[in-house]
C-alpha cells in the first residue's frame, strides 16, 4: 500500500469527472491512498505566454503540497507537464496514475472479465510522451494493460499524434481535421488518458467509443458493467 | 504585427536570449514533423526563431501563431530541444491574440484560482453559438454536471491577463 498527494487539476472537477472518479476508484482498488492537496489551483494549463507566471502558478501548488508529501498523482497530462516544469529539481516525484500501473500489479488485481475479441487503439496524444524528459516512464503501458487482459491492440504510430485538442474552442476545423486523420489510420475503441484527447476524440469519432483507460481497468475488474 | 522592439517581450516570457536562437542548424526538422503542416503550407517553425534572432517583424497571421497546438513534437525532434511552442505562445500573447476562450479561462483563474467551467462557457457562449458548437451538444451531455465554484487560498495570486494589447478582444 502507498500513499500519495493527489492533484486533480480543475477539468477533473468538471468535464473529467469521470476520470477523477476513474481513477480514485482504481487507486482504491490498488491499495493505494490519494490525498488531496489542500487549496490546490489550476496549473495553468497551455494558456500563459510568460512562462515565469506558467511556473509560478504551478510552483504554488507544490508549495501547498510540501511537507504533506514527496509524491503526487496527476491524473491530467497538462497539469502533470506543468507541475514537472515547476519542479525542475526534481524536489517531487510527479507520476501520472499511469506510472501506477504495470502488468505484475495488474496481476494481482481481482479479473473478471477480460476484453477477448475486442480491438482497442490507444492513445496518448502529446503530453504524456512529451517534451521528452517529462514524458511517462513506460510509453506502452496503455498496450500492455489492454494485451495482458486479451484485447487487440492496433495504431502504433499514431499513438502520440497530436488530436488538436486545444484548438477546439478556437479553430474547431482544426481539431476536427487532426483527430480525423488519427481515426482514419486506426480502429477499434479508442482509450485515452487526457481530458483534450476524450473531448476531441469524442466529438469527431463517429460510431467509435472513446473511453479512458479507468474505464477499461474498472470494466475488467467488474466495476463497470459496459465498456 | 510584433514589431522589432516588442521582441524583448518575448525572451523575457520565454526566458531565452536572443543569442540562444544562434545554435539553431537550420535542418528544418521542426518544419519537418509540425503539426500544422496537416492544417497549413509552408509551416516551419525555425522561420519563427529567426526572425527574433534577426529582429523582424512577425505578422499576426503567422499560421504557426493561429494554430499551434503545443503538441511538443518540433522540441523533441530539435537537436537542441528549443521549446518552440512557449515561444509561439509569448508571441501570441505579446501581440495580444488571446481568443476570448483563453482571455475567460484566465479570468476565472484569477477570480477562483480554478477554471469554473460553466463560468468560461458562459463568458463565450456567444461564440459557441455563431461558431456552430450547438449540434455537438448531444455528444457533450457527458460532461456536464452541476458544481459550485469553489475559490481556493492562494499564496501568490496571478496578475490580470497582460500584453502589448490586453484589451484586444482576440480574433480567432
Ligand atoms: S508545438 Fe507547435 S510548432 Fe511545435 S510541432 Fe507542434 S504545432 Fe508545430
Ligand atoms: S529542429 Fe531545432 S535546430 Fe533544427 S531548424 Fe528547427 S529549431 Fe533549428
């Protein structure tokens, strides 16, 4: 068992609802404690130019979180490249739920229903494999989550592809155009980690679900009684 | 337009100096891998770089500045890691290009410390309403919810949104 700060970030408050539920859920499931960190505030996301005002804003949710722990959960890829980018020392160990993740623990969880004949694509988009430094330690996990359970996995290469999620509310052809081409080269349900990608996947997919990789892990689990 | 003096606005965001820019090759594999080449012609992020090197001017239509997406893909590629992305950014903002989207996120940073979602959808429902938003609602249903802000402690509260232009009600 293990015990965590926890920074959810404000979309998981709201539109990724689901995936902070998700999550908490899953990390239940795993034994491990997520505490929240008092008054956190939003990292600031992908909209400051000045990249002191970016760190700052960051920077003082590590300063809420220090003292109350080493190690923090950020279920958010934006929050999770912001809060790295504020700790340049590596002062924290900033771990995405995904880095919680690996196919020994996941033999221990309780299985019961796998995904045999199914074909999933998933899909990390930007921040989680970029800028590189920042990126998750094991960049299959998705991969190996899904195969060690018996889906059928496809779209390796455009795994890190960028959705344009971020441009949605502003030049929404855009998104539109850089989602489709992912979906157009894969196949299957698509399994994503990042509030950006669910929403522009989401929106664009037509006829194909787009659910979080909680949603699988918990499905698997007998938690959830659909995909 | 960022004209030549107001590129010291960007290294100061960016926190590069201008001689940073000089170790660039000019191999182009930032243009090379770009996201926006699936969105536009004749991308090419180092194009940008040099200009503050030199000291040109910027135009404001700059694909790079409409459409960016801060997927990272030309900082990894680069052999020196120039986080292009933050400088498009600081250009952006330095020339006061925030959309209204982005003007009402920060905003609610501001008053709450978070972003209160129905807060920045409300602040730019008019532009969801002319941009054709409304027949994907169906798909959306998912993530709404009724919350209540929430206003947090801050230790350092953020300024007001900033800029050579901040009153610029942003064009995208
Ligand atoms: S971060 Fe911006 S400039 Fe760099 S590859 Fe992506 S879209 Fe192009
Ligand atoms: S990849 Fe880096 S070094 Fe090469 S042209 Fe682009 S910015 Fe310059």
């Amino acid at each position: 068992m293990m015990e965590y700060g926890y920074y959810p970030g404000c979309s998981l408050t709201g539109s990724a609802k689901r995936l902070d539920q998700g999550v908490r859920q899953l990390c239940k499931k795993l034994g491990h404690i997520l505490t929240e960190i008092p008054d956190w505030n939003c990292c600031g996301a992908l909209e400051y130019g000045d990249r002191n005002e970016l760190v700052s804003i960051s920077g003082e949710n590590l300063e809420k979180a220090r003292g109350m722990c080493k190690e923090i959960v950020v279920p958010c890829p934006a929050c999770y490249k912001n809060l790295k980018d504020a700790d340049p020392d590596r002062s924290f160990n900033i771990l995405s739920p995904l880095e919680l993740l690996s196919v020994e623990n996941l033999s221990q969880i309780q299985q019961k229903r796998d995904l045999k004949g199914q074909v999933f694509f998933p899909y990390y988009g930007c921040l989680l494999m970029r800028p590189e430094g920042n990126s998750i330690k094991n960049r299959n996990i998705m991969e190996d989550v899904i195969s060690a359970f018996g889906g059928e996995v496809n779209g390796e290469n455009m795994k890190d592809r960028c959705c344009g999620g971020n441009q949605l509310f502003l030049n929404k052809w855009a998104t539109e155009k850089l989602s489709t081409l992912i979906l157009g080269k894969t196949k299957g349900t698509v399994v994503v980690f990042c509030p950006f990608c669910h929403m522009a996947m989401k929106t664009f997919a037509e006829g194909r679900k787009v659910i979080y990789l909680t949603d699988l892990l918990l499905y698997v689990m007998g938690e959830n009684n659909s995909l | 337009m960022i004209k030549e003096k107001d590129h010291e606005i960007v290294f100061k965001y960016t926190g590069y100096r201008r001689e940073d820019f000089s170790v660039c090759l000019g191999c182009k594999i930032c243009a090379s891998v770009c996201t926006v080449n699936d969105l536009a012609q004749n991308v090419n992020p180092q194009e940008l770089l040099m200009k503050l090197f030199v000291g040109e001017k910027i135009e404001d239509d700059h694909p790079l500045v409409r459409y960016c997406t801060s997927c990272y893909r030309c900082t990894t590629a680069c052999p020196w890691q120039i986080r292009i992305p933050e400088v498009v950014r600081a250009v952006k903002e330095s020339l006061g290009m925030e959309s209204r989207f982005e003007k009402a996120f920060k905003k609610s940073l501001n008053i709450w410390g978070r972003v209160y979602e129905p807060f920045v959808v409300a602040m730019t429902a008019l532009d969801l309403l002319k941009g054709g938003y409304i027949k994907y609602m169906p798909k959306w249903m998912g993530y709404a919810g009724f919350h209540l802000p929430h206003k947090v402690k801050r230790i350092k509260p953020t300024s007001a949104p900033k800029g050579l232009n901040p009153s610029g009600e942003g064009r995208s």
